[in-house]
C-alpha cells in the first residue's frame, strides 16, 4: 500500500496568543481522488489550507507532502502543491495565454517546456479555443477554468480547491464538477465547498472540521448515515385514512405528500417496515414502493457542528 500524499499530524495553529483557531488536526490523503472538506465559517478550515500551501506556520505539528516536511523544506514541498484560492488572482487585462505563461514562470518551469505545459492545461480544462482572449471578457465558469489551469500547470501531486463551484449557473457547475473528477484521476484533491450537494457528488470520502478540531472523518456513505432514519417513504395505491396507518406499532406521525406517497415518522427499530408492509398486504393498500428517508445532508451538518 502506498503511504498517505498529505499526511498531517497533531496540527494546532493560534494567532497572536488567542485561542486556539485549530488544535490537534489528524488526517491523511491519499495520490489521488477528492477528499472533501467541510466546516461552518470560522471553524478553521482556512487555517489548515493555508497551513498546508505553506502560507502560514503552524504554532504546532507536522504537515507532509510527499514526504517532505513542510518546514524544514517548503519550497520542495510547495513544488507538489496547486491551490485555488475562493477568488483566483486572475489578471483580467492579460490573455489566458499570458496568464498562464506567467504562472508557469512562477513556478519556476523550464521554459524549453512551457509551452507543452499550456498546451496540457489548456486541452484538460477545455480552454484551447479561448487562449487570445482577455480574460475579462470570459464567463465565471471560463474564468474558473483558467483559475484551475494555474493550479495545476506544474503538474502537482495535491490540489487545493477552495469553493471552485461558488457563483457559477448550474451549467457551469455541472462542467468544473467534470473537470474536477478528470483531475482527481491524476491528483489528489482537496474540494472545500459550503454546498453540501457538491461534497456528495464529487467526494468519497469527508473531513469536517469545527471549533477548530477534526469532527468527522470518514465515507460519504458513513456520513450519509451518520444519523439513523427516523421515517419511512412508502408509495400505496389504495392508501388507507391517517389513523389506519398511525395505529401501526411504532409509528409516531403520518404525512400525507401526494394522494398516494406518505412519510411516516416512527420511533425504535425500523422493523416497523415489516409492519407497514404487513398491514399492507392483510389490508389491500397494495404497497407499490417503501424505502427509510435518508437524513437531509444540512441536517446531519448541523448535528455534527453542535457536537
């Protein structure tokens, strides 16, 4: 097995002798997938970005990329990381080539292979045909691109993307969200987003920080489970009256949705589907569809940050 691309240990940052903005942060990353990570404003996710761009020095613990320890060697260290920032440094008044040439000249590419490298990022991000242009006469959704273009021009081996999503039509998501997934074949990634629904189409698996400390850290799968269901979808052709179905064992509230969907609210183990399927078949309900109601995603966020 291959040992962890990011791995940091025991991390704790505090600025001018407050309080501690994060305090003993654990988490690996492996070469490639999206990782995503998530936190409530102020609840320390910048500080632990930045820490591991090498922005800022942590007050304590490791960080290491690659191996290297971000300390002792940042600059080795920083040659394998791309970040975009929730508000990319684009010029407006530059060309996307231009641009790009001069971020590839920041970091420190050889300029015998500059072009070559434009000319991967360009194809990979879908900006070929807009490398003339300003950049201030392109889309939000072209800008990101190009946003994205810079952070991975040097061909790093993790890439930091901060809200990449923020502000773009639904079209234009679906089309970076695309984009993301082709770099994570190659890349580790780090999708930082307020937007729930993106953490759960793009990542497998979550890190969730707040008040400064590692909350959550597992699947998405675990995450989507993390709070047991406490209702039941159920579809009935011939749907009975609310107090047939609120005289089930175990069912606490019904909840007409249409004429024939119903949510039922119940209390205990969910064996009480086999009752409701049960009731069903003794009563000619005909029961067409039943499945346990997923927790909405905000609700399971806002459990975990009051944790």
């Amino acid at each position: 097995m291959n040992p962890p691309f990011l791995k940091i240990e025991h991390l704790s940052h505090r600025y001018n002798g407050a309080n501690w903005a994060i305090r003993d942060i654990n988490l690996e990353i492996a070469h490639t997938g999206i990782v995503g990570l998530l936190g409530s404003n102020g609840a320390g996710k910048s500080t632990t970005m930045n820490i591991v761009c090498g922005v800022l020095n942590q007050t304590e613990g490791n960080v290491y990329i690659g191996g290297v320890d971000m300390r002792k060697q940042p600059l080795l260290a920083k040659a394998n990381i791309g970040f975009l920032a929730q508000n990319p440094p684009l010029y407006p008044d530059v060309t996307v080539d231009e641009y790009l040439t001069y971020t590839a000249e920041l970091r420190r590419i050889d300029k015998a292979h500059i072009k070559t490298a434009l000319g991967e990022v360009k194809e990979l991000c879908g900006i070929s045909h807009f490398q003339n242009r300003l950049i201030r006469n392109l889309s939000g959704g072209y800008r990101q691109r190009v946003g994205i273009a810079q952070a991975i021009i040097h061909r790093p081996k993790l890439v930091i993307l901060d809200e990449p999503t923020n502000g773009l039509d639904p079209n234009q998501i679906i089309e970076v969200r695309k984009l993301i997934r082709d770099i994570a074949r190659q890349h580790a990634v780090i999708f930082s987003s307020h937007i729930l629904s993106e953490i759960q189409l793009l990542c497998k698996e979550i890190k969730m920080i707040e008040q400064g400390r590692i909350v959550f850290s597992d699947t998405m799968d675990a995450f989507n489970n993390y709070i047991q269901p406490h209702s039941v979808l159920v579809s009935l052709e011939n749907p009975p009256a609310e107090a047939d179905l609120a005289a089930i064992p175990g069912i606490d509230r019904v909840e007409f949705l249409t004429e024939r969907q119903i949510r039922l609210y119940f209390t205990g183990d969910p064996i009480v589907t086999e009752r409701i399927v049960e009731a069903s078949v003794s009563n000619g309900w005909h029961l067409r569809e039943i499945g346990l109601d997923k927790t909405a995603l905000d609700e399971i966020f806002k459990q975990l940050s009051e944790k």
